[in-house]
C-alpha cells in the first residue's frame, strides 16, 4: 500500500480552512485573528525548514549530530516553557533543560532498544523522532504544572508558613502544592488515555495507516506512543520540580523571588 502525497494545490486548498475559524474570531471581536495567522504562517515554515533539515539528519545518521539536535530542542522546550511560565530564565532552564534531557534519553533509549530491539537506537530515522515526541509531551505538562505549583506556593504561601511553623519538613510544607500541580498537569493525560481509541483517534496510529501501515502494528505502535510520553512526562516533572525546588528557596525557607515582573 503506498501513501498518498498531498499536493502543494491540495495543501493550500487545505490551508484555506482556517479561514473559517478566522472570520468567526473577526466576528465575535475575539483578539485571535492576527496571532492565528501568525502562527499559521510559522507553523507552515517551521515544518518545511525541519523537513529540509531532516532529510539531510537522515543521510548524514551521525550519532553526534544527532545529540547535537536533542541538545538544542531541548534547550529551545526549556526556554519556551520558562517564558509561558514567567519564570527567570537564569533560574529555569537548567532545572527544565536536566528534567527534559534526562527523562527523554532515558525513556527513549529504553523504548528504542528494548521495544523496538534496535542494535543502533541512535539511528535517526528512530531516534530522532522519538526524542522529540517525548520532548514535545514534557512541553505542556511542564507548563501546567509549574504554573500551578507557584501559583499555589504565591497565592496561598500562608499554608506553607504554617506547616514550617508547626513542626513540618520542607517537603512536608510543599508538598500539598507539588500534589495539586501534579494532579492537574495529568488529569488531562490520564482523561485522554482513558478514551483511547473510543472518542479520540490517536494522530500517530491515523498517520502510520495512511502511510500504509496494517492497523495491528499501527495500534501497538500507538500503544507505545502513550506509554512512553506519559512516562517521560511524568519522570520529567519529578526532575524538574526536584531541581526547581532546590534553587527556589533561601537558607531559611523563604520562596525567592523567581517569576518575572512582566
């Protein structure tokens, strides 16, 4: 079975469906109209320049180049979330860059060379798709959840206090903020699981069987898919709030001031 190439006429007829959504946001003055193009235009030519890019990744195969990718993704992810999270980026990324990098290579290599049972994981027509689907997982949670961990640890830092003052660990104290950023970065997550293939059709087993993939390797490979970004998520966040909480306080306890003004 060979896979149907869309056509440039055909894309562009298809990129014409966003005008739709478009003139409903210019007719209910919804302030999207101009960041909707804008990042439809982006998304258009950031997907041509990485399909330039990885045609070339994948000649070369180069298990340096390779890591050299990983390197920066993860470094372009980290600054992405410290700037949606108003976080200083003197004090984010190092937290988010170990967190991201850790758990992608971790997970990653696991799932190549024991999943799939590749004698090279760093083959880049795996590994490099791999690591930035994990990567791109760890992206929204990451998000989600630090947000709501200093929200919470600003808004309500009266409770932090009080459990200090009664005896309780530093852990002991945070802990109910690190349970609260934990439960709503993945209720969504474990929602989304849950429906599987029952109300939502998973985008990489819909694109493996148009590729020409039989639907049994295509589910397993899904499978996997789920496993894998649900597990690096997860571990990342661990690392992460681990390596964000050791800088975000001072040697008596007191929460630094770690967000930006603007």
């Amino acid at each position: 079975m060979n896979t149907i190439d869309i056509s440039y006429l055909g894309l562009g007829v298809g990129l014409l469906l966003l005008a739709m959504p478009i003139y409903f946001f210019h007719r209910l003055g919804v302030r999207l109209v101009r960041s909707t193009v804008i990042a439809a235009v982006r998304m258009v030519v950031q997907l041509f320049l990485i399909g330039l890019y990885l045609k070339y990744l994948f000649e070369w195969n180069d298990p340096w180049i390779n890591l050299a990718w990983v390197a920066l993704i993860v470094l372009v992810a980290s600054f992405t979330v410290a700037q949606r999270t108003r976080l200083r980026f003197g004090f984010a990324v190092v937290p988010l860059f170990g967190g991201f990098c850790g758990s992608a290579m971790v997970v990653g290599l696991y799932f190549l060379m024991f999943v799939l049972g590749l004698s090279n994981p760093f083959d880049a027509r795996y590994f490099v798709p791999v690591i930035g689907l994990l990567v791109g997982n760890m992206l929204g949670v990451s998000v989600m959840a630090l947000n709501t961990y200093y929200d919470g640890l600003q808004g309500d830092r009266r409770l932090y206090y009080y459990l200090l003052g009664n005896g309780a660990s530093h852990v002991e104290a945070v802990m109910p903020f690190v349970r609260r950023a934990v439960e709503k970065s993945f209720a969504p997550c474990v929602a989304n699981m849950a429906v599987m293939g029952i109300v939502a059709m998973p985008g990489t087993m819909i694109g493996q069987i148009l590729g020409g993939s039989v639907p049994g390797v295509a589910i397993k490979y899904q499978m996997m898919i789920v496993v894998i970004a649900f597990v690096a998520s997860a571990l990342s966040l661990v690392v992460t709030l681990y390596l964000a909480d050791r800088r975000s306080f001072d040697i008596y306890g007191r929460l630094k001031d770690i967000r930006r003004r603007s």
